[in-house]
C-alpha cells in the first residue's frame, strides 16, 4: 500500500515551484488562483524572494501547502492508500484526500499562520531539539520544570524530539535534558512555541474558521497528528484538526500506525526530503521516494 506524506515548516526553499508554475497549465492556474485568495504575490517570494522574506511564518506556511499540493495535482493515476502531514503538512493531506477544497484549505493555512504570528508576539517563546534520549524521559523532565511552561511538541523519530516553550523554560529543560544523557539540545530558529499550549490563542481563532469551512469525508484515511490514528469522520478530522496547534505533532507514531496497517511504500510530497529521512529510521524496512 502507498503512504504519500507532505512536508511542513521548515522545508522551504527559494524557487520552490518555479518549474510547475512554468510547466504546467493547470499548476500556472493553482499558483495564479493563490496569489488572488492571498492578496499578494506569494509566487514572486517563493520563485524569486530572499530567504528572509520566504522565512516569514505568513509567507512560508502557504508556500509549503501550495507547492505540496499543486504537485499532488500533476501525478498522473494519484490513488494514495493512505495520508498524512507534519503539522502544516496535514492540510496538504487533507485537500488530496479530497476532505477540503483547494481554496478553502489556502484561507484556512493563511489564517493559521497569521493566527500563529500573533500568538508569538503575546508569548515570546521558542523550540529546540533533543537528539538522542527516550520519548518517556523527554517527557518527564519537561513535566519536571516548574513555573515554566515547556513540553515535547514533536516525535518525529526515535532519538529526535522537538520540545516547546517559553525561553527559560525550554533552557531549564534543556540543562535537564543533557543532564540525563541527551547528545545535543539544538535551538531552533522558530518563531514560537509551536504545538504547546502557548498557542492556545491561535487555536481558538483557527477553531472560528474550521468551524465555518466545509469538510466532505476523505476518500482514504488520514492519520492525523494529535492522535497517530486513521480518520474518515469528518466531525473527528475537524475535532483533530483543531487540537493539532496545541498539541504534540505524534509522527513516530504516525508512521508506525501507518506500517502497521499495511503501508510499505511512502512518498513524500512538497519540498524537501526530511519526511523520507524520518520514516527510514521509524521503518527501517519501507520503501521511500519523492515526487
């Protein structure tokens, strides 16, 4: 059975989808479609603009679901088995399961990143990563530190955890952390605390829009962040979706659920290889590939 699975945050790159836009008549169209729904060029930042302009959470979201998406639409006899996105990624899945529109899945991106930006500026607060400790462990220490607020946001592979937090929080727990043994706690360039409960706010903005866009019933299952589990109700996607700001991105998990329910062929979608990466060392024994 095939997987395909579609990148997030972090996978960005200047040109991104220049040869589809130049092409293809049909992605020309989706590029032309966005700039139109976004109110701005996003195709002049992402085939041509600075990395620091594409490295703006506004920009970089709607870049990384457009070129994940308008490049699921040129495969020809596309007939996934299974789905799933890293953060970000699960809206890309979504719309290629066909449980949102193209547009509506665009103003909902546009809303989360806006929605995120503004939860940062209330919260100064950031990420960093943890190599090489157990998922447990990880978890203990960030529940040991006190007055802080600081949790494990991403499993995306066994010995690679992300945690979350305010400043002094994700620090505490990092000096924690290598105390117990960990190799390396790497800060991220984030913005914010992502997937912690410091995004409360721009979960309840985003929850107003879900709310109001219309979802259809996926035509494969999507194994959606919160909970690593198959979904094909739309009230429990929503449901999902929803919660996804605030809590853990479970992709170790994810991946295995996936594995286990007969997927041995994964095919990442959008840019970048980093989803390959990590299920080769959740599954050693798939088959990985790139669009």
């Amino acid at each position: 059975m095939k997987a395909y699975v579609f990148p997030g945050q972090g996978s960005q790159f200047i040109g991104m989808g220049k040869d589809l836009y130049e092409n293809n008549a049909q992605a020309r169209a989706m590029f032309d479609k966005a700039n139109e729904i976004l109110g701005f060029e996003i195709t002049k930042v992402m085939f041509e603009g600075t990395d620091e302009e594409l490295k703006q959470t506004n920009v970089t979201q709607p870049a990384i679901f457009l070129h994940s998406v308008i490049l699921a639409s040129t495969i020809e006899d596309f007939k996934p088995d299974m789905v799933a996105g890293h953060s970000l990624g699960e809206f890309s899945a979504l719309v290629v399961a066909g449980a949102l529109s193209f547009e509506d899945a665009l103003r909902l991106v546009a809303k989360r990143a806006d929605a995120m930006q503004r939860a940062c500026i209330i919260t100064p607060s950031t990420m960093a990563a943890v190599l090489g400790l157990d998922d447990a462990k990880i978890e203990e220490i960030c529940a040991s530190v006190e007055g802080e607020v600081v949790v494990a946001a991403n499993f995306n592979c066994p010995g690679q955890v992300v945690i979350s937090g305010t400043h002094e929080g994700v620090r505490l727990a990092g000096e924690k952390l290598k105390e117990a043994g960990a190799k390396r706690v790497l800060p991220l360039p984030v913005g914010g605390a992502f997937h912690s409960p410091l995004m409360e706010p721009a979960r309840e903005e985003l929850a107003a829009a879900i709310e109001a866009t219309a979802f259809s019933a996926p035509r494969c299952p999507i194994y959606q962040n919160v909970n690593a589990q198959a979904a094909t109700e739309v009230e429990t996607i929503k449901e999902n979706l929803i919660s996804q700001l605030t809590a853990p991105v479970r992709w170790t998990q994810s991946v295995r659920a996936m594995v286990a329910d007969g997927a041995v062929e994964f095919i990442e979608c959008g840019p970048g290889k980093v989803l390959q990466g990590l299920v080769k060392k959740i599954a050693a024994d798939v088959t990985t590939a790139g669009v």
